[in-house]
C-alpha cells in the first residue's frame, strides 16, 4: 500500500493539526499529524512499548483512539478552518495484531452536514516496506466552532 495516493494538500487545516497536536491525550499515546485534504487524513503513531500489551503488539483502546482520531478529523477537514468536532460515537474493529515499526491510519470523511459529520479509517501496521491492515473504524462527531480569537466554544 501506498499512502502517497492520498495527494495531502500542504497547509490544508493547519488549525486542525495544532488542534490535535495541543491535545494531551494525542501527546501522550504519541500521535503525529501527517495532513490533510478536505476530508481525509492521514496519522501515525510509532509503536513503543508504553502503548503495548505485550512490549510489542499495540493494545487494542490505542488502535482505537488512533481510529477515532483519522476518522473524526478526516469528517472535521471537509469543514472550513475553525471549525472542530467531537466525537460522540465511534465503533472499531481490530482485524489482527498491531504489530511493526508504526501505524498509519487513513481517515475518510463519509458525511459532513451542518452540524455532524461521520468518517471512517483504516489502520495499517508498517513494518518496513509491509503495510498490514489492522483495523477498520466508523466515528461521528458533533461539529463546534471556535470563537475567532478567543479559543472559546460558538454556541
């Protein structure tokens, strides 16, 4: 597989990927933006053995919120800047062990409306020049914008 097919757009909501960036959570699991295009995304997370079960197969919550992070911003990228989302449901399926040298989640935007969007990813496990596919995630999100200047909430 060959992530490069996606044609990610240089600068396409740099205000999403700082968004993630600043999150504690995404910080934390280690979580790195590789971009966007209006509605997809593409993110990697490097396997370490702080996020495994075993010191080298990534346990299946992480797989999860790395899902959940590819789809719901893939939705939240077919948006204008400025506006993010939450997720408020999202459903994974882990295919086969996490295992290699990172993992590259694709997210797709399947519907943006007004107020909720839905995507989906894949997430493959790398190991070298193999890419094996892991798992597979539907996400929903609620829609927010933030206020210009102020990082509150439009309510």
């Amino acid at each position: 597989m060959d992530f490069q097919y996606l044609q990610l757009v240089a600068g396409h909501r740099a205000d999403l990927a700082a968004g993630i960036a600043a999150m504690p959570a995404s910080r934390w699991i280690g979580l790195r933006v590789l971009g966007f295009a209006s509605g997809v995304s593409l993110i990697e997370l490097l396997i370490r053995s702080e996020i495994t079960f075993d010191g080298s197969t990534v346990q299946g919550g992480v797989v999860g919120a790395l899902a959940d992070y590819a789809a719901i911003s893939a939705a939240v990228s077919a948006k204008p800047d400025g506006w993010f989302g939450s997720t408020v449901n999202f459903q994974v399926h882990n295919l086969e062990p996490a295992k290699g040298q990172k993992l590259v989640a694709i997210g797709r935007c399947a519907r943006a409306s007004v107020r909720t969007g839905v995507g989906s990813a894949e997430v493959y496990a790398v190991d070298g020049e193999q890419h094996r596919l892991v798992a597979t995630a539907m996400a929903g999100c609620q829609y927010f914008e933030i206020k210009s200047g102020t990082g509150e909430r439009e309510r």
